[in-house]
C-alpha cells in the first residue's frame, strides 16, 4: 500500500453568493426521489467553491424545488407547464447559504435562490469570454463590486 495524504475541504461563509449552476441530478433517496442542484460560486471570496441545494422532485405551488426554480427563472410556472430541471445548468441566480457543524464538520448548503437582479443578469464568466475575444478589454471581478447583492 502506498502513503495516503489528508485532505481537507473549504466551505463558502455564510450569507448571499452569486452561483452558475454547474450540475442537475436526479436520485433515489429514502423518502422518495430529490434533485440535487450543484452550483459553483461566482466571483468573491469563494470564487469556484461548490454549494448545493437539495430538494424532493415535485412542482406543487408550495414544494422547495418549484420555488428554486421560479427564483432562479425569475419568473412563475404555470399549471400544467412542463418543466426539465436540466435547463438550469449554466444559469446563474443569487443563493442563501447557511453552513452548520457536525461531529466538527462545517457543512454548507444553499437554502433559498433569488434571481439576479435585472440589470446585472449578464453572467461574469459571458462577460469575461467576449472580452477576451474583443482583444482589448479585460473585465474582472473588481469591475462587478458595485453589483448589489
């Protein structure tokens, strides 16, 4: 056997972080099915930490996971409208996250999404790439500071 190296994992404070959502997984969990949305933050302190939210897979007006997905949307469903969660991948939104301990683990957690305000609803990362492809101008985290959220 070889030596084995410990390692540890960094969380994000708690509080509101800009994320693009990175993954959308269905599983099978003890009371039923649940969505896992992977997120990555955006920006900040944490820039490229991961968080996530977890949620059981129904769209009834008051489930977890409809309410994340219309503040992600930044728009309501509609009865009867169809809707794959796989289509959040790439967007970006404003996430609460709030960390707890256990057993001397911190542990965080995204509990509620708010969708980016309206006038800052371009993502960083979008605007980084044509920047870069404009060859002249560089945009960076510090020209997004002022952003109030």
């Amino acid at each position: 056997m070889g030596t084995l190296t410990a390692t540890d994992y960094e969380v994000p404070g708690p509080g509101q972080h800009r994320v693009e959502i990175q993954e959308v997984k269905l599983r099978d969990g003890k009371f039923g099915d649940y969505y896992r949305i992977a997120t990555k933050i955006v920006g900040g302190e944490f820039d490229g930490l991961w968080v996530s939210f977890v949620a059981s897979a129904k769209l009834s007006p008051a489930a977890k996971l409809r309410i994340a997905i219309e503040d992600i949307l930044d728009r309501r469903l509609k009865k009867g409208e169809e809707f794959d969660p796989q289509t959040l991948v790439g967007k970006e939104a404003i996430a609460e996250v709030e960390t707890t301990t256990k057993d001397e683990c911190t542990f965080a957690n995204i509990t509620q999404f708010f969708p980016l305000p309206q006038e800052h609803n371009g993502s960083l990362r979008e605007a980084q790439k044509a920047a870069s492809k404009a060859g002249d101008v560089e945009i960076t985290e510090e020209d997004f500071e002022d952003i109030p959220f």
